[in-house]
C-alpha cells in the first residue's frame, strides 16, 4: 500500500502564507528559497523516525508552491510515496488517469510527477530518493 506522505497548497504570496499557517496552527516553515522554485517547506509535527512526523499517528507535513498561470488544477492536493515513479505512472494511465507531464526532479527528495485521478481530482507521486537508491 502506498502512504500519503506530504501535502501541497499553491500560494500568491510565500511570506503571507508562511505568517497565516504559523499564526493559526503554529506550523514551523522554511522558505526553501528560488533554486527550490520559491517553495516553502511545512512541517505541521515535531519529527519522529528517519525524519518523518512522530507526535501524531497520520501525521504528514507539506509545503506551498507559487501559484503559476500556465499550470492545471492548483488547489490542495496530497502526495503520495511509491516504489517506482515510471510503473505507477503507467498505472495511472491505465486505471483512466491523466498525467501531467514528466517526473521531475526534485534535489535529495526524489522524483515527483502530478496526475489528475478518474475524479477531476490533482495528485501527486514521489519516489523518494531512498527508495531509488539515487542521491
């Protein structure tokens, strides 16, 4: 079974989001800066094992990315971890999805690719690094 692992939610302005989250939930955020496409890194629990949150059973953290005309569907969506990007991609497709482009990669995180569901719905996938075996 493959976990949900992270969420995303799109932004206008990095800094306000940043201030609302910290303010109302008393999330810790990290502006991951302009090589890292702007993104600001949420991380909603304290950290348990192998970095991942450890205060609440399900907990999972996430981050923001800037809100960009040319893409689909930017609403909040989850991401969910697999073992191979390229044989859920093929997955996907044959379950009746759509792919938005390519894997991209993403530096010491892996590779993640968005996809909308049979619904309308935007996903994603990540194929951690530590899964790849890729550094």
């Amino acid at each position: 079974m493959d976990p949900v692992v992270h969420f995303e939610m799109p932004y206008d302005n990095g800094e306000r989001i940043a201030r609302f989250y910290q303010s109302v939930f008393g999330w810790k955020t990290q502006m991951m800066g302009e090589d890292m496409g702007n993104y600001v890194l949420a991380t909603t629990s304290e950290a348990g094992s192998a970095g991942r949150p450890g205060a609440a059973a399900g907990a999972i953290n996430g981050g923001f990315y800037t809100r960009n005309a040319d893409w689909p569907a930017q609403h909040p969506s989850v991401v969910i971890a697999v073992q191979n990007i390229k044989e859920s991609m093929a997955k996907v497709s044959t379950a009746g999805g759509k792919l938005l482009g390519e894997p991209m990669e993403i530096p010491g995180v892996g590779q993640y690719v968005s996809f909308f569901d049979t619904e309308g719905n935007r996903v994603s996938m990540l194929q951690p690094s530590a899964m790849s075996g890729a550094s």
